[in-house]
C-alpha cells in the first residue's frame, strides 16, 4: 500500500484504520463544491465541476426554494452579501434571480441548471443541505419545500445519488410521508439527538460538525445501522482528524488534499453505496 506523504503540519491519518459502514472505504465530498478556502464561489457550477475535476466522490450544496417553487443552490439568508442583487431567496421569482451574479462571472445556480451540467456524470454524489428559510407560513413552506424537491428527484431520475440533510426532523418526516425513496440525514449538533432522530425516522444516518461528536460515537451510530456525514473539515489537520475518526463521508474544504490520501491508499469510495 502507498501512502501520500503529508507535511509536517499536518500529523497524519491511520489509513489502515477505517472501519465504517461504507466498505471501510470513505466517499468525499466538496463543501459548496470546492470548498470555503477555493477562489471559487461555493454553490456555483464552476465550484462544483472543480471540485469532481479534482476526484470528489460529490458535492454538499445549500438549497433553498424561490417564490415560485424553483429550487436554487445557495447559503445565505439574504443575496446581498453574496450576490448584485438584494432579499431574501424565497421572495424573489427564479426570473427575477436567475441573472444575479457572484462577483462576474457565476451566477446563482438552479437545479436544472445543475442536472444539465453534470447529465453526463450519473456517478456524482449530491447532498442536499435543505434550508427552510421562509418569509410567513412556515407549515405552507416546508410543504411546497417538500414538493418541490421530490419533483426535481423524481424528474432527473437521481433518487438513487441524492442525500438529503435537514435540521427540522418534521421536514424529513414529510418527505418520508411523501414516498421520497432517497437518503436522508438528519443535521445535528449533538451525538444525544443524532441517535434519537434516526431512530425516530428511521433515516439513513447523520450529519453532524467533526468537532460536535467523538470517534466512539460514531462507532455507535455505527453500531446501530446509521451511516456518520461530517463536516467542518477546513483545514488539512482537520481532514486527517475526519479521517481517523472513520467516518463514511468527509464534507470537505481541501478536495484535493483529501482526495489524494484515500485515493493513494485505496480507500476512497468508488462504486455503489
């Protein structure tokens, strides 16, 4: 086996150590696409096709949904600190937002826009983070959310390399109530809660900041049949801690760093989940 040689800032990983639920293998995944530390925007389609140039098994992109139901990839509550354009997401039109541009040149990213940028590339993992940020009816919102995102699922024939993550439990639960066949985890700061809402909903697993739950933990959620999502992966030192903690994804900000040190020891994810 080869392993990478990693800089001395670093430390490095026990790559004979991975023991998880996906093959003792770990899937990588771009956090916005490339990453917070990219020159690249996150969300935008430059970061994600980077990002999968740069061996991601996938990438982790906000949603969030506009007034007429269009599901778009961005973070921030409002486009102003970000973007030409001013308001909330969810108060706009897709017409109205469509042209609103990350400095000059990528523009804030539908999900069509998305499919048919990667039509060629069925292999690539997406991780839908949901965010429910709403304007008046919350109840009214999480529902045309929901259908929304099953509709897009269902119309890209991507049922089978969505995840889908949610900090409101009620959301997953009106998805699974819907028929949506797809993973889904549920976006927790604690390991207590993790564990209570997966077997609540019977989800796939969870998504939780490295630095919120313990090797051990995820060694339980392991135990009990539930696949671990971390982020928070910023640095290289952190990439390495993700890795030794044996989890089954990395929502990472050093795609390449990443990538190189499981691919080099064969124990990236590849295939089939």
């Amino acid at each position: 086996m080869t392993v990478m040689a990693f800089c001395g800032c670093a430390g490095k990983p026990d790559l004979s150590g991975i023991k998880n639920l996906a093959g003792n293998k770990i899937w990588v995944l771009g956090h916005g696409g490339m990453g917070m530390n990219s020159i690249h925007r996150s969300n935008t389609i430059s970061s994600v096709l980077e990002a999968i140039e740069c061996g991601a098994n996938g990438v982790e992109l906000d949603i969030q949904m506009t007034k007429d139901q269009v599901l778009v990839a961005y973070h921030d509550e409002y486009l102003e600190p970000s973007t030409d354009c001013h308001g909330m997401i969810n108060g706009h039109t897709w017409q109205e937002i469509k042209n609103c541009k990350y400095g000059w040149f990528n523009k804030v990213l539908s999900i069509d826009t998305l499919m048919q940028a990667l039509e060629n590339q069925r292999d690539i993992l997406l991780s839908f983070d949901c965010k429910l940020i709403h304007a008046d009816d919350q109840i009214q919102f999480s529902g045309e959310f929901a259908e929304a995102l099953k509709r897009s699922i269902e119309k890209y024939h991507i049922s089978d390399r969505v995840f889908i993550e949610s900090t409101d439990w009620r959301f997953l639960e009106l998805l699974k109530n819907a028929g949506l066949k797809t993973r889904m985890f549920f976006y927790t700061n604690t390991y207590d809660r993790a564990i209570a809402m997966c077997e609540k909903l019977d989800l796939f697993g969870v998504s939780i900041s490295m630095e919120n739950i313990s090797k051990k933990e995820i060694e339980l959620l392991h135990q009990q049949g539930y696949y671990v999502m971390l982020f928070g992966a910023s640095s290289r030192n952190k990439n390495v801690k993700a890795i030794n903690m044996s989890p089954d994804f990395i929502q990472t900000d050093n795609v390449s760093f990443l990538h190189e040190a499981l691919e080099n020891a064969q124990i990236t994810g590849v295939g089939e989940l």
